[in-house]
C-alpha cells in the first residue's frame, strides 16, 4: 500500500468519524462545514484510488448511519420544542384573554 494510500484512508475516516462527532454532540456548525467538503474528499478518492478503498465503505456507511440517527435525534427534539413551545404560547394567549 503506497503512502498516499494510506494518508488518502486515514483523511477518509479521520474527516468520517469527526462528522460523526460534531454531529452527535449537537454542532451543526461544525457538522456543516465538514459535510460541504464530504463529497469532493469522496470524489477526489474515488478518482485516484478507486476499488483500493472498498473495503472502507462498511465504517463509512456505519458512521453515515450514526450521523443519520443524530440527525433524526435532533429533529425529534426539535419537534418536541416546538409543540412545548406552542402549547406554552396558547396557554399565555388564553391567560392574557
């Protein structure tokens, strides 16, 4: 496996499991900035490697799968808010009625 390999891997996963990170602890600043750059990092790769980094793509599809599961997270969670939020507003409305 020739050096840039293997630093293409690690920048591959290393970028992977920060995305993961940012979007696990709720930074969706910092989720954002790494996600714009996801797909040409991927293209890059693909191009220059190509079948030499199949076998990331189970960790790579494992961690897209925990960033969906933040993601969904957070939109319940929101969702959630929201409705408090509402129904907090409807009871002042009422009150001040």
């Amino acid at each position: 496996m020739s050096a840039d390999l293997r630093t293409t891997r690690m920048r591959l996963l290393s970028h992977s499991k920060n995305m993961v990170n940012a979007a696990q602890s709720h930074d969706w600043e910092a989720f954002e900035m790494l996600n714009s750059a996801w797909p040409e990092m991927l293209e890059h790769a693909n191009e220059q490697f190509g079948s030499d980094l199949i076998d990331l793509q189970s960790e790579l599809l494992e961690d897209n799968q925990q960033i969906q599961a933040s993601i969904e997270q957070a939109q319940t969670d929101l969702t959630k808010e929201l409705q408090s939020n509402t129904q907090r507003f409807h009871r002042l409305q009422a009150y001040l009625k």
